[in-house]
C-alpha cells in the first residue's frame, strides 16, 4: 500500500507545546518496521501548489501565509508560530491527501500519514490547521477530471468545521462529520451530514450512531473516492477529545468505513487527523492500527485478484 509522509519537514515548536509534532516521525517509523509498505511504496509527497490551494483558499489568505504576514491573533488561532517550515510543512500535508487520493484511485486504498487539517477555512487557519486537505484534494482531481463525486468521512472528535464552510454548497463534495457536540469548535459549521454526540459516549454509543450514518451515506450517491479522515482524539485518555473509547473500539470505524466503501467499490484515501493522548504511544497506536487495518484489506484484495 502507498504511504505518504512528511516527518522530515517538522516545523520548530516552544518547549511544552500541546501539539504532539513527534507523532508523525513515531508513527512512520512504526509503518516501516512492520513492513506495512516497501520502502518503494513509502513516499514524501510533493508540496501542494498555489493553484491547487487556491481552489480551496482566498488569495490574500495564502499570501500572508506564504509571506508571514499573518497578525498575532491569526497565528494565535492556528496555534503554531509562523516559519518557513509552516508553510513547507503545511503544503506537503495537503500534497500527501492528494498523492494519496491518486495512489487510491489506482489501487483500491493508500494513506497520508499527516493530513486530516479540517479546521482550515477559505479565509484563515485554526486549530493546528492551515490548509484544508479534504477540500484541496477532491477539487484538483475534479479539475483533472479523475472524480465527479467524492465522500469525506470525518470521524475525528471535532466537527470539520472548515471543510463543512468551504465544501458547502458543492455538489461534487459530500461532507460526514461524527463528532463531539460540546467539544471545540464550539460554533459548528453545517455539514452535508452531522452527528454529534454528548460528552463521555463510549465504544457503543459511538459505533451504534456511526453505524446508522454511515450506510445512509455510502448509499446516498455512486461515489468514486472516499477521503477518511481517522482521528485518534475519541479514544478515553485523549486530553482534548471528552469521549471514552477504547482502543479495541476505535478500530471498529476503521473496519465499517474500510468495508463498508470496499463493499460499494469505492477506493479509500486515509488521513490521520487529530490525537492528543496523554502517552503519545497511545495516539501513534491507534493511528497504526487505521493503516495496518487498511493495508491488510487491500494485500487480501490483491491475494484474491492473483488467485
């Protein structure tokens, strides 16, 4: 399976900043130990270009990013300093949803090891997030005219926000979000498709609402490409997710959403977004299992394609 990654371009954080940036290089370093790709198949995406970003994006947005002319309380709504390593950072992250959504469309699955940025809006960044992924992503490949209809699967504990405020209105984009109700942001954008549940849900509430939406959605148009957007941040020790999952249940939406498109045909591009863990090897556990998920799916595919 392709993997994309790009640990290497980590931007510089103060000392006991809440972002756990080191999630990235620990997770890859785990993917290429246990052999979830060839080292072929594990690939540093191409930064995003302008043009592709300002398909989501304002122009004046991206010029005070690109240019570190963003004021203090935009960057304090990002949440990172500014640096160069921001922006090199944030352009791969999207460039890793789009290698990824391409790599899927040819095989049936692949995965961004970053990505999942879906508080990003057309105007500014915020929470950790300064391009929107999701919505780059299926609007080149619409350009390119390798996609009519994409499905973006948000099961990260915040609502995506951006991607509901920039994907609105466009019929090419359907937009899930299964999300804490009271957790951050505290003023929800409209999805095509929202549910929100209360503080604490655990492993059954959680997969019992999932459930019921999922299908409502795979089923609601021939879709040709799902991005996934896996958040590790429902889990019950996660510092800013609110919610009580398990490990054990975290790896329930994998497999609905996994099986669910493989069943409908519908190639899968897999993103990470958010994790916040009080161990950090909890976050990078929960995210390797949404990949090792993914890549024995698409071996046992290509197994019986050969048979």
């Amino acid at each position: 399976m392709k993997v994309f990654y790009s640990d290497q371009f980590v931007l510089p954080l103060p000392e006991g900043h809440r972002f756990p940036m080191k999630k990235y290089s620990m997770l890859r370093e785990r993917v290429e130990r246990d052999g979830i790709c060839g080292p072929e198949e594990l690939r540093v995406p191409r930064p995003v270009t302008d043009e592709e970003i300002l398909r989501a994006h304002e122009g004046a947005y991206l010029n005070k990013v690109v240019t570190g002319t963003l004021t203090d309380k935009e960057m304090r709504r990002i949440g990172f300093p500014w640096s160069e390593w921001m922006v090199e950072r944030s352009r791969r992250a999207s460039g890793g949803t789009l290698g990824a959504c391409r790599a899927a469309l040819e095989e049936g699955l692949a995965a961004n090891l970053a990505g999942g940025t879906h508080h990003a809006f057309a105007d500014r960044g915020e929470g950790f997030c300064v391009f929107n992924d999701s919505a780059i992503a299926p609007r080149a490949l619409r350009v390119e005219g390798l996609v009519d209809k994409v499905v973006v699967i948000d099961t990260d504990v915040h609502q995506g926000n951006g991607t509901a405020s920039i994907l609105r209105g466009d019929p090419s984009v359907f937009t899930f979000s299964i999300h804490g109700a009271k957790n951050y942001p505290f003023h929800k954008e409209e999805s095509d498709l929202d549910v929100p549940l209360p503080d604490g849900a655990d492993d059954e509430a959680f997969l019992a609402a999932l459930s019921g939406a999922l299908d409502l959605v795979l089923d609601s148009a021939r879709w040709e490409l799902a991005i996934f957007l896996a958040g590790a941040d429902p889990f019950e020790n996660d510092k800013l997710g609110r919610l009580r999952l398990t490990k054990d249940g975290l790896a329930e939406p994998d497999r609905m959403v996994l099986e669910g498109c493989r069943e409908r045909g519908i190639p899968v591009a897999v993103t990470m977004a958010g994790g916040y863990a009080k161990r950090v090897e909890d976050t990078v556990d929960i995210h390797f299992q949404t990949i090792e998920r993914a890549a024995s799916m698409l071996a046992s595919e290509e197994g019986a394609a050969r048979r």
